[in-house]
C-alpha cells in the first residue's frame, strides 16, 4: 500500500502522556532512536495495539473514527454480512445487501485498517529484533505480542478477502503476506503478490506458536485482558484450526487451557462467569481472554462506538443494527433462556415501532464499551464442536452444557439422550454460537468457514430480512415462525461472498491488478 508508515511511535508517545524534555519530538523519532531506549520501545508497542483500535490515517484517510480495524466496525460487518442481525437504518445496506465495490468505504478501510496494524508490528518486529536496550527474553516478549496481533489481522483479512480454508487452499488466493515494514522498501511493498490460503493460514500459526512460546500467562489488573497473554495465543489458535477444519489440532490446542471437568483454564485462569452477560457488565473479568480497550478519547465518533450502534434510542443509541425476529423465534433458543434478556433490549426506532436490539454494550454515549475479540465462551464451543466431530460426544456435550446451562432453565437442559445422532449433537453447538455470541460479530466467521461443509454449510450467505418487514408480533419466541426475507440469498460459488481488494490497494500495487477477486 502506499500508506507508507515510517514511524510507529506517533501513537505510543500520544497514548503514554508523557513530557518530553528532549529535542526531537515523541512523535517524530527515527526507529533508531526508538528501539535504542527501553522506554520508547514500551510505548511503541503501545501504539502497535492503538492501531487495532483505530486507523492511523483514519476513515476514508480523514480524521473520523469508526472503529476500523478491531472496533466497532469489526463487530458490525461480520454482523451485517449475515441474517442474525438486521440493518434497522439503512446505514449498513452495502454490507447487508452485498452489493459492495472495490471502491466501497467498508472494503477500502477493512483492508486498509488491517495492513496498518501489520505494518506497525512488521515495523516493531524489526526494530525488537535487533534492539540492546533490552533483554532477549523481554525482546521476545515483545515480539510475540506483534506477532498475535499480526496474525488476527491476517485472519481477519482472508476471512472477507479469500475463499475458505475448505475450498482448495493450496490452489486459492489469499492476501499478499508482508513480514517487512513498507518503508524500508517500498517497491517491494507494493509489488507483493497474494499468497495461497494455505500459506497465508501455516505463517498465521507460525505467528501464534511464537507468541505462545514467549507470551506471559498472566499479567496484572486490566492488562491480562487488553495485551496479548499465552492463553490468548492458544485460543486464537483454536479458532484458526478450527478455520483449517484441523480439528485433532482444535483439541490439542484446546487441551492446554480447558479442563474438562471444571470448564476451567489452568493458563491463565480463565473461567466462565456465573451470568452470561458478565463480560459484558464488566469487560475484564476471567471470561475474556482478549478484548480491545476503548475510551472516549478512542471512539470520539459515534460511528465507532458499539453501544452508540447496536443500542435503541431509549438508552441513548442509534438502533443502527437489530435482531432478526427469524433467530429470536428458533425453538433451539430456549424460551426460559436468560440470554433473551440479557443480550436483547426492546426499543422504538423512528415512527415507535417496537422491535429488538443488542444490549450487550453499555455506553451508547461516550463509547467506552470493549470490543470483545475472544472470549473464554469460544474457546469451550470450539473445543466442543472438535470433540463432536471426532466423536468424543460426552465431553463435547460436558462443555456445550457449560456454557449453555448457566442460561437456561433446569427442563431445557440437554443431557445425553437428548441427541439422536452425531450430526445433531454438532447441530445444536452450531445453533448455540448463534445465540452465544450474537452482536459480537462471529455469525460471519462461521458462515466462511462452514459454506464448505457438507452438512452444516448455509449454501453462502443466507437470505435477509428488511427492517420493513416485520415489526413485533413478528416476535414469537420458540414458534419456529420465519419471514422470508426481501434480499436474497448469495450462493457460495457467486463472486459477491467475497470482498473485493480495495481499488486504493489495486491502483498502487500492479501486481494485484490481475489477482482481484473474479467479478469486481
């Protein structure tokens, strides 16, 4: 990209508030000068994280904030892409219709805000890997924090950008993986052509391999949640496996931090809360196993704050994004389960027409709220659908309830006569990350991932409802009572399931030109 960042230092020197009594800037240091002294490299780490909270150059390159790459528009686009969640005011058509462009904001600043975030610890690995104001061990720490948030950006881009792991990955495009930082040579930067899926998906577990090898278990206070941890690692790396649909290495990794019996993390510490909507009245309890920070100051926009988007104007949101009344009435989503509550608020949007949105974010005002990226909840699902697939039912079934039970009422249990078979025990974790983790932008992942699967695939992204179409009577929990939406389905094989490479990315790098997805 020609979005050349030559320091990273602007955001870390910005974020610690510290005086300066030098002659040259904070915010203008040669990475020389940055990676020589400790307390630089501190802060430019610091900034590696600001850079997933925001983009560097912001929307559009202007100063807006909208929660690009790991914000709010993160958790939105995976939403809108699929059927779970509806577009209330018309603010996400492109996305929730699938009629998006190369030259449309979110896949311009979707890839843009992602390779600012590589770029920046591309820059930090670089620098940490040569650096003597430090020790090696602390270096690699260091290191390994880059290398996990690199490796989510990665993720992240072949999961809008590229086919799934599924489909033929030694033969299908991924992403352009760049390990250098851009400016210390641009023509390489912009002149990288896209790996294979394959190859973009074994340097992600690379990165994470290393992260965990060198990632402290624990850190103090708020920081276990917001900086990259060992547990953190392994739990990104059962996603990613599971992604590969590798699910012997889902176990393994599984394996380190879950124990079964107790539902529990001997790394780490990790652990469901009591009420399913802890993580979420307190964003930094030992459910969440990585989330990203945000103040006032971070999301200054109310296009970048999650509470500003997904809550009604009753609490003072914008009710951009509702819940789809064809998920809330799925008789899997029992009607005594108390996620109907805690995750869903009624509201009126516009002329007072009553319908239901997402209450897991708080602060529609001042956009404080987390953006939850990984939580303790996941990691127990993947490693159940693992188990499952391997046919380890009884253990599978041991962490479905584990995060299913704390919500549910005694009668609507599942115990082990509940499933007839194999494939409906994996049905019914399937339906639970549905209801689990709806509003947190995993609806989307799942559809990647399963659009392959001959079982359980959804075909490509499913049909959609209008806000205009249903209002709430529309509501009938449990009825099985489904609306057929007005935006049609897009099968797997049509070119709209991908997004196209950002034409800003096309128009400096040639060699991209010839790879953009067929159909754009």
């Amino acid at each position: 990209m020609r979005k050349i960042i030559a320091s990273l230092f602007v955001i870390g020197a910005c974020m610690a508030s510290c005086s300066v009594t030098d002659l040259q800037p904070k915010d203008n240091l040669a990475s020389s000068i940055i990676f020589s002294d400790s307390a630089n490299i501190e802060l430019a780490v610091v900034g590696v994280y600001h850079s997933t909270q925001t983009q560097l150059f912001g929307y559009n390159g202007a100063g807006d904030s909208r929660g690009y790459p790991f914000g709010a528009a993160h958790v939105e686009q995976a939403e809108m892409r699929g059927e779970d969640c509806v577009n209330t005011q018309g603010f996400f058509t492109i996305v929730y219709a699938n009629t998006q462009t190369s030259s449309s904001p979110n896949c311009v600043n979707q890839w843009a805000g992602l390779f600012e975030v590589i770029n920046q610890a591309n820059t930090a690995i670089d620098g940490l890997s040569s650096t003597k104001a430090i020790s090696a061990s602390r270096a690699a720490g260091f290191i390994g924090e880059m290398k996990f948030l690199r490796a989510m950006a990665y993720h992240d881009l072949l999961i809008f950008y590229a086919r799934p792991y599924g489909d033929n990955p030694t033969s299908n495009l991924g992403v352009p993986y760049r390990v250098t930082p851009s400016q210390k040579s641009v023509d390489g930067a912009t002149g990288l052509s896209r790996n294979t899926v394959d190859d973009c998906y074994n340097k992600i577990i690379a990165d994470l391999d290393f992260a965990e090898a060198n990632l402290p278990a624990t850190r103090s206070s708020q920081l276990q949640v917001t900086r990259a941890t060992k547990g953190a690692a392994i739990a990104l790396k059962t996603r990613v496996y599971q992604h590969m649909n590798n699910w012997a290495k889902v176990i393994t990794e599984a394996s380190k931090i879950v124990t079964i019996a107790s539902a529990s993390s001997p790394i780490g510490g990790y652990t469901l809360n009591a009420a399913p909507d802890g993580a979420f009245t307190n964003p930094t309890t030992v459910e969440s196993v990585f989330s990203m920070e945000y103040s006032s100051v971070d999301q200054g926009s109310v296009n970048g704050g999650l509470g500003s988007c997904f809550l009604p104007n009753g609490p003072g949101g914008r009710g951009l994004i509702g819940v789809s009344p064809n998920l809330y009435n799925k008789s899997f989503w029992a009607t005594t389960d108390l996620r109907r509550s805690l995750y869903i608020v009624n509201g009126t949007i516009g002329a007072g027409k009553l319908v239901y949105y997402i209450n897991k974010y708080k602060d529609p005002k001042t956009n404080t709220d987390y953006t939850p990226l990984i939580r303790y909840s996941e990691v127990l699902l993947n490693y159940s659908e693992a188990l499952a697939r391997t046919n380890d039912l009884s253990n599978s079934l041991l962490l479905l309830n584990a995060v299913r039970n704390r919500a549910v009422a005694v009668v609507d249990r599942y115990n082990g006569t509940t499933f007839a078979s194999q494939n409906s025990q994996i049905q019914a974790i399937l339906n639970e990350r549905r209801i689990e983790f709806i509003g947190e932008g995993r609806r989307w992942p799942d559809i990647h991932r399963l659009s392959t699967d001959p079982t359980y695939t959804t075909g490509g992204i499913p049909n959609k409802l209008l806000y205009s179409q249903y209002d709430a009577s529309s509501f009938q929990a449990g009825s099985d009572m489904t609306t057929a939406g007005s935006i049609t389905s897009i099968p797997y094989s049509d070119f709209r399931f991908l997004y196209p490479i950002s034409n800003v990315e096309i128009a400096n790098n040639p060699t991209l030109a010839s790879q953009q997805n067929p159909g754009y």
